[in-house]
C-alpha cells in the first residue's frame, strides 16, 4: 500500500504571503494533501477567558475561506482542515459549503469535522458552548445529518433534537463519488470513535493534543474503533487511517527533546482522547523528532499497521527549503 503524505500549514500569527508560497511549493512537489486548523483565535495564544486579544495574539485565518483560496491555486493536492468545530457553523451551512468546494476543487476536498473544544473563541465570537455531552451530542447528530444530505438524490427533512432540515436539496451535491469522505476529528473512546464508526470514512491520530506518537495509543485507538464498528455493523476496512504528525528532522539530541516538550497545547477536553502520560513516558514510547533515518523507521512502523496517510505539521509557514528537505527525503523514500 503507498503512504501518501499532506501538510498542515499554520494559519496563526503569519500572514497570507507566507501562506501562499507554502502552498505553491507544496504543489511543485510530491505532496498528497494540504491541511488547515479551524480556530478564531490561535489556540496556544490565549489560555484564558480573561486573556486580553489584541491584534498579535488574536492572528488566525478563517479555516474555509483560506481553504478555498488554496483551491484555486492547486491542481492537485488534496484539500481539507484538522478539523472544522462543529459549533462554529450549522451543519447544513457546513454541508453545502461543503458540496461547493468540492465541485470547485473537482473532488480534492475531505470535510474534517470534530467537535470543537476551545471555550475563549466561542466567548470572543458570541457563540454558544455548551457542556462536553452536548456538544458530543451535537456533533454526532450532525454528523448524521451531513452524511444524509451528502447521500440523498432527493431534498432532505430532518428532524433532530438540534438540527431540523425541511425539504432541503443539496444540489450540486457531491463531485466525489459515491460522497466526499467525512473525517471525524477527535479520539475519544466513549463518543467519538463510536461516531466515527457510524458515520465516518477517516479516522485520525493527532500528534498535538498528546506529546509523542506512541505505537501503543494508536493500536489502542484502532482497536477501540474496529469494537465500536463491530458493535454498528460497520467493517472497519470502510475507514482510511491517518495521522497528524508534528516532525523535526534533526541530528541534535536537545533540539529534538526540547521540540517533544514544546509541541504546542494540550487540550484538556475529553473529545481529543489525549495521551495523558508524562513527557518521560512519552519519550520512552517514541517521538517523530530525530535522525532522517530515526524518522523513516518511525513512518515504516506506522505503514505496516496500516497507517495510509500522514500529515506533517510544526513546519515554520513559508519555510519552503524544509518542505523541499522533507519532499526529498522522506516522501521521495515512499515513492
């Protein structure tokens, strides 16, 4: 099975020149996908409700607009977010918004939807926030209402405790057939995975809301999965296995560790399904910072269990000579 491998470009405290080249060399080269965060506000900025945002701080780039530009600059990539918050936009907005992007980018799109978990940018915008079961509850229940609009050849009613649709068509629907896939973002045992088993077609990893890639947490994840499926009637071959992997390519054994410890925020909301071990622990079970070789051996273990894409993130906006590096080295070594 080929690895193919996508980045995710930050979208936070840069600007859009920067943005724009990244994207540009990543379709110059050997690159499978393009990824964008979905947040008002950069996450690792403000940790507080009561954070003063000012202009520095409060940088970020709304995640389907920026999207969209990026589809009209590429060819070939495909295009997506880790991941959209379900609380931001109603689902059938996101649905039709959705079937647009799609028609434009002539089926590169994947909608990535999860959740969403960071209270400050729901107070920043005015939206609501409800408790984490409520907001579980939403999002399976628009989960459910994207993949009926994405389906059906007819208008749409739906009747659910949150979301109601009356005779809404979804027209031009999908140009990926038989639908765009649906990422469910988000590992958490309980809910989210049993979502993803429901209604999903991709599931993925997160390397930020943990520190280390641990071959242990991602076998645990799958195998919590393939219960839930069986439990649905699901076969969960249906489902691509992915990974959002933070990486540093580096011969220095500090560089390396400081850039485990460093490896952004760590949400504490039960939908990511952290890793809550210790950054010890998290270094003895492996990291995705080293050696080249150190790194290839890491994605050769993750391929041979199954892993069919990996996205790379913690790569400066802009930075088009790493990009190269790693087009290179490391995507040219699955080629």
């Amino acid at each position: 099975m080929k690895m193919e491998f996508g980045v995710q470009v930050n979208c936070y405290e840069t600007d859009w020149s920067e943005i724009s080249k990244t994207i540009l060399a990543m379709e110059k080269g050997n690159w499978n996908s393009l990824w964008f965060a979905d947040h008002f506000l950069p996450p690792h900025a403000l940790s507080s409700k009561d954070d003063p945002v000012d202009a520095e701080k409060g940088n970020a780039f709304e995640g389907f607009t920026i999207l969209a530009a990026a589809a009209g600059m590429t060819k070939s990539l495909r295009l997506g977010h880790l991941v959209l918050g379900n609380t931001y936009r109603n689902p059938g907005l996101v649905a039709k918004m959705a079937t647009t992007l799609d028609q434009v980018s002539e089926g590169r799109f994947t909608l990535s939807l999860g959740a969403a978990w960071y209270e400050r940018e729901h107070l920043a915008y005015g939206w609501a926030f409800p408790s984490m079961k409520e907001r579980s509850d939403r999002f399976e229940e628009a989960c459910e209402l994207i993949k009926l609009l994405f389906k059906s050849k007819t208008p749409v009613d739906f009747r659910g405790e949150y979301y109601q649709l009356e005779q809404a068509p979804m027209s031009p629907g999908c140009y990926q057939q038989p639908h765009i896939p649906l990422l469910v973002g988000g590992t958490g045992e309980k809910r989210t995975l049993l979502t993803l088993a429901k209604y999903g077609d991709v599931f993925n990893l997160d390397g930020w809301s943990g520190r280390g890639m641990s071959m242990d947490l991602y076998r645990h994840k799958i195998s919590v999965l393939e219960s839930h499926c069986e439990k649905v009637g699901r076969d969960p071959d249906e489902i691509k296995k992915t990974l959002l992997m933070p990486i540093k390519i580096t011969n220095d054994p500090k560089e390396a560790r400081d850039f485990i410890r460093n490896l952004g925020y760590r949400s504490t909301d039960p939908a990511h399904g952290n890793y809550g071990g210790t950054l010890m622990e998290a270094e003895e079970s492996g990291s995705v910072a080293g050696s080249l070789d150190y790194v290839i051996e890491r994605i050769e273990e993750f391929a041979e269990e199954g892993v069919e894409e990996i996205m790379f993130g913690g790569i400066e906006t802009g930075d088009v000579d790493t990009l190269r590096m790693l087009d290179d080295e490391v995507v040219g070594h699955f080629l």
